[in-house]
C-alpha cells in the first residue's frame, strides 16, 4: 500500500473495525505532523463524514491533541451543529481553548446549538483570560456535602465519577459552594462506613485564585506535588481544578515563550509554519531596532578612545574576543537564573547571595579566560604589555558580565516586569560597550596612553 493509499481514509460507510483503522490511519497522520493539513484540505462533506463515522467523542479527543488554533480552523469547517456537539464531548477546559480561538459571533453561534449545561461551562471558562487559572481550570471535578457518611459519599461518588477530569479528590463544599475541605479517594474508601466527611477531610488548602496567572498555578502544583489543584474565587467557592495534564500543557507553554523572549523576540500565539512573514517580522523588529539602538553607542565608545587605538594598533586585535566573552559570560548568568526564578528556586530576597555567587563564579571565569587571552596574545607576537592589559581586560569584563546578569534579571522581577526581556542579546549588547570602556581605561592605565 503507497503512502498517498494509508492517508486516504475509507469512503464507504464504515464497520467497527473500519472505524478503527480510519482512526489509526488519523493517528498514523497526526505522528507524522500531516492530520492538520489533510483535514483541512478534504471538502468539508468528508470531514463531516469523518468526524460522523468516529463520533463526537473521539473526534473530539483527536481534536484534543491539536494546537487549538488547528482545532478551530477545523471545526470551523463542519456544520454549527455538528461542530457544537464535537465541542460537548470534549474535555470543558479543552473546548474553551478551541472556543477561545472563534470569532465572538461564530462562538456565540456554537454556544446556542450547545446543550444549556455544557453551554453555561465554556461560558463560564471563557469570562477569564486564556493564561489565566481560571482559563485554564476544568470544571470537571466531584464535590460533596460535609455531612454524608463515607458510605453515603461512596455511593454519590459512583454516580458521578463518570462525569468528572478522573477523581483522585474529593472536595467538600457548603450550599453555597465554598470549599471546605479536601479528602483523597483512598482515606474515604479505607474509612469507616459511618464517619461523616467533614471529620475526614483535610482542611489546610492549598487553593490559588482564577485570576492568577497560569504559571503560578502550575508552580503551586508541582511544588506541593499535588495531582489537582482547586480554583477559587474570591469568596472561597469551588469554580474548577487543574490537574497534572494541564499543568504540562501550562510549563510547556511558558518554557515556549522564555526561551523565544531570551532570543529577542515575542512569542507566537499559532505555531510556526502558520505564521506569515509580516508577523514574524512585527514580533522581532522592536526588539531588534532596541538592539540597534543600544548597540550604536559602541562605536561612540571606539571613536572616544581613537586615539589609543591609533598609538597601538594590536588593541584593536582583541577587540572582537573580549565583546564576545563578555556577552557569553552574561548570557550564561542571564539564562541559569531566569530558569531558577521561573522554578522558583531564587527570589528577590535572595539578590545578596546571587551576586555573591556569580562574583566568584565570573572571577574564576575571567582568571581562567585570562590565561588563555595572554597565550593568544604571545602566540600573536603582540609584546607582554598588551598581553597583561587584554588579560585583565577580560577578567574585569567576565566579571562585571556575570554581576550584570545577576542583577538585571531579579531587578525588572520586582518590579513587575517579565524579566526573560533580560534576554542574552540584550545582555550582550550592554556588555559590548561597557566592556570596551573598561578595556581601554585599562589600556590607557597600564601602557600610557593619550
């Protein structure tokens, strides 16, 4: 069977076991990074006739796996109907990601063909930004009564079980839905029949608000290596969870844009090859006109110190290598402690110990580097002198690199800025300039010059 054969699925009206090797041969695809474009590209009748022949529900798990950008695009080709009842059998958090990517009239439109329930959830979902816990929290969880025996909670759970993001805790809420308390599956099951609830549950919670951001939700979780962590408003009530799954989908997502801000750019909100030059142009040239920008005053610095460079001309010899090790050195701070800031492990508090740490970490650096720039300077043939200034040219510099990188970073955290702007090539066109100053200053001191 030819390649063009396994993705072509079957016309006919499927059996069971068809249907299962048109969902292998979309399984087969989307490995393959072909599923987005293959549904996109079929006429819509046959979309409709998959998306029938699989059924809304795992239709809509495959779905589920895509970029919600792609789910919508694809869901946009199907009937209002059709497309409303795919989304119903979706995971709630998972549809409001597909629903967040509609215009407001065709989500409205969709809204209104969905059952009244599932309808009220996304537009519940859907009031709180996408990067948001709330945006990101499911309302699929199971809560009960404080005053049900464990017997009584077991049978409830039984029922309802079916309907909620796996049960792994139970919550406990008052008539108002404010929650009270937590209990895991096992200590209800092991219980005694007659406990109530509100004795067996665990009242110290660890809750975080719908609007928080994402990444403290994610942090809240995986610090306190919890499987769910409950969302609440500000009275206290139970609006939905976020549970591992998410939590991955959160990390992986702000891992994207940290290392997309470290490069000097702004994140993509679509994946790469969807995105036209005129945006990826948009998200790079102001950063890269600040860089420009900052990097001018370089050649003011050179233009300053002309006249050294004129006396000796082997300075200029060394010029290149010195930038670039100070900019390296700073990137290697700026992007160790943007991580462990990101995870938590530093905080502003913290500063005194950090610049304490990278000042002896870029001292033993520059020493290093230092040995290595007085070999290349003798292998050069550019006298001793100017071997001893760019040595010590490059040991000031690597360290005021790394004390540079330290601090930028913890700084722009408190007040409230992401501090990944602190990217590399920013540290690096800082370091560029004040690098020279330090270089020349150095120069002018110990060979004599202007």
């Amino acid at each position: 069977m030819s390649l063009d054969e396994q993705k072509r699925p079957p016309e006919a009206t499927p059996s069971e076991s068809d249907t299962v090797s048109l969902l292998d041969q979309l399984r087969y695809l989307a490995t393959e990074g072909d599923l987005v474009p293959y549904l996109l590209q079929v006429p819509p009748s046959r979309l409709a006739s998959i998306a029938r022949d699989l059924g809304d529900e795992v239709f809509g798990d495959l779905l589920g796996t895509l970029d919600p950008t792609d789910a919508a695009e694809i869901l946009s080709r199907l009937a209002v109907a059709d497309a409303a009842d795919v989304l119903e059998a979706m995971a709630p958090d998972e549809a409001a990601d597909v629903m967040g990517e509609f215009a407001p009239e065709a989500a409205d439109r969709i809204l209104i063909e969905m059952e009244p329930v599932e309808a009220a959830e996304l537009r519940d979902l859907l009031a709180y930004p996408p990067d948001t816990a709330g945006g990101r929290m499911t309302p699929a969880f199971v809560s009960i009564a404080p005053d049900l025996r464990a017997d009584q909670a077991i049978l409830a759970l039984r029922r309802l079980a079916q309907e909620a993001e796996g049960v792994t805790y139970v919550y406990v809420t008052d008539p108002h839905d404010r929650l009270l308390g937590v209990l895991s599956l096992r200590n209800l099951v092991l219980s005694p029949p007659h406990r109530r609830v509100g004795d067996l549950m665990v009242t110290d919670l660890i809750t975080v608000p719908a609007t928080a951001d994402q990444e403290e939700a994610a942090h809240l979780l995986t610090e306190n290596n919890l499987l769910a962590l409950p969302v609440v408003d500000d009275q206290q009530r139970l609006l939905g969870i976020i549970t591992a799954d998410d939590v991955a989908d959160i990390l992986a997502q702000e891992a994207t844009e940290d290392i997309t801000r470290l490069g000097a750019s702004e994140p993509l909100e679509e994946p790469y090859l969807r995105v036209s030059p005129i945006i990826l142009w948009r998200k790079r040239i102001v950063w890269l006109f600040v860089l420009f920008v900052a990097q001018a005053y370089t050649g003011t610095v050179l233009q300053f110190f002309e006249t050294e460079l004129a006396e000796v001309i082997a300075l200029s010899f060394f010029i290149p290598m010195l930038i670039g090790t100070g900019g390296n050195a700073g990137s290697q701070v700026v992007m160790t402690l943007v991580r462990a800031m990101t995870l938590g492990e530093v905080r502003f508090r913290d500063l005194p110990r950090v610049v304490s740490k990278e000042f002896a970490t870029g001292l033993m650096l520059g020493i290093t580097m230092a040995v290595a720039t007085f070999i290349r300077a003798l292998m050069l043939d550019v006298g001793v002198d100017v071997g001893l200034v760019v040595a010590a040219a490059v040991t000031a510099i690597v360290v005021w690199a790394a004390v540079v990188g330290a601090i930028l970073p913890m700084v722009l955290r408190q007040l409230k800025v992401d501090p990944t702007v602190v990217s590399a090539p920013f540290i690096s066109t800082l370091v560029d300039g004040t690098g020279l100053l330090i270089y020349f200053t150095i120069a002018r001191m110990v060979l004599r010059l202007g």
